[in-house]
C-alpha cells in the first residue's frame, strides 16, 4: 500500500515483497490478508481501507492484487537462513525483543550480510543495533530511526 501510494515511480519495477515468521499460523494469517474491524481500526487511515480492502464475512480482506504481490515464507531468523536476494528494505520489527543478547547479535549479522550497502533496517520502537552491532548507523527519519550500514558512509 505505502509503495503504490508514495512511490508510483515503481509501478513499472520488478518489486519482490518477502514477508517472513516462524510460525506456519501466522503466515497463513497473514497470506489470508482478513483483519477484523479492530484491527483496521487501529492506525489505518479511511482512505486506504477503502482502496485497498473489501468487506468479506464480516472481516476486512487486502484486495487479491496486493495480496499477489508478497510471497510468504516461513524463516527461523535464529538458524541459518534459506537462499534471499540482496535487500533494499528490511522491516523486522518486535521479534529481537524475544532473544538474548548473543541470538540478537547473530540475527543482525545475517541482517547485514542480506542488506544492500545503501539498504535500510527498520525496527521496533523498543530495539535498536546500538551496543550490539556496530556495522548499523542510527539515522533520523522525522519521528523514526532506521539503521544504515556503516561501509556505505566509509565508501
Ligand atoms: C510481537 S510479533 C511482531 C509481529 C510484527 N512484526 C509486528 O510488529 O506487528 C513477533 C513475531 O515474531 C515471530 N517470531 C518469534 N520468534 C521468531 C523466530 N525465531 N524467527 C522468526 N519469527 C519469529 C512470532 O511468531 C511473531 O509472529
């Protein structure tokens, strides 16, 4: 929804979308795309509830063509992980709050080696790389801060 609406530009790209967890139930939730009118009511603005969702069973349900657009994988983000493509974006937001201080420094070096030098991490608001994994910059974006590989500024 935030590419076709901030980033038309990309209409005409080849954009692969890879949404990831460990459990097989939540990533059948999530293919399924149905949230119900509590979900929808936290945070998503009207407008984009009309353009992109349909009233199906009494559920709200991502429209097909963007459902499309992700591939859903299951990924145990503590153990080696399967062949990815380099990445641009990665939002892992809220899972490092769930390991110890090792696990976390060993998924954020897989997270490394997966992003592109120019990429961007985005976390939750409660983690961070700082005191964990030196390799990440912190940078300000307004109200949110993202982590950027530091070779990119050293290059
Ligand atoms: C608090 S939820 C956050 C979900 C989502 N990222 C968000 O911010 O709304 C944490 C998710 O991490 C998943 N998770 C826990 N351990 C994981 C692991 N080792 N590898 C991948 N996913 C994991 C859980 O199944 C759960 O769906």
């Amino acid at each position: 929804m935030l590419l076709r609406e901030h980033f038309p530009q990309l209409a005409a790209w080849k954009v692969t979308l890879i949404a990831s967890d460990i459990s097989e139930a939540m990533i059948s939730r999530a293919r399924a795309g149905a949230y119900s009118q509590i979900e929808v009511n936290r945070g998503l603005p009207a407008a984009m509830l009309v353009k992109y969702f349909r009233r199906i069973d009494g559920e709200w349900q991502v429209i097909e063509d963007l459902r499309r657009a992700v591939e859903f994988r299951r990924i145990n983000l503590t153990a080696p992980w399967p062949y990815l493509p380099a990445m641009d974006l990665i939002l892992m937001r809220n899972v490092l709050i769930y390991f110890d201080i090792p696990t976390k420094k060993a998924v954020l070096a897989r997270v490394r080696r997966q992003l592109k030098p120019d990429g961007h991490l985005f976390l939750g608001g409660g983690e961070t790389t700082m005191n964990l994994d030196e390799s990440f910059v912190p940078t300000q974006y307004g109200k949110a801060i993202c982590y950027r590989p530091a070779t990119r500024l050293a290059a």
